[in-house]
C-alpha cells in the first residue's frame, strides 16, 4: 500500500466556534508550518486583538484569503 504522506489543505473554515486568543495562538502555530493553505475563515469567533495579530504574522505574506 503506498503513502499518501500529510494531506494538503487548502481551505479551512472555522466559522463560529468560539475560537479565543488561545485557540489563535495554537492555530497560529500550526499555519506556520502550513505552506498550502490559502484560505481561512474565522468569523463570528472570540478572537481579540492578540489572537488576530499572531494569526496575521503567521499568515505572512502568503495571498489568499484570511476572513
């Protein structure tokens, strides 16, 4: 059986799951290592302007869409 080695995602939703500064911090972390997504989506979450600023430097200067 062969590998289909770490799946590529490309678009991630997260509307509306009462993600905080901490769950922004974690995520943050993870997009770090993430060079394939290219849309994220974080509406109607309870990110305060620490959570948005990690998650906007972890973004970086990838394009795509950061909703």
């Amino acid at each position: 059986m062969r590998s289909l080695g770490a799946p590529r995602i490309a678009k991630l939703l997260l509307t509306s799951n009462q993600i905080g500064d901490a769950g922004a911090g974690e995520l943050a972390g993870a997009l770090r290592s993430n060079a394939t997504l290219t849309e994220l989506g974080l509406q109607l979450n309870r990110i305060g302007d620490a959570g948005k600023a990690a998650i906007r430097e972890a973004w970086g200067n990838r394009g795509g869409e950061l909703k």
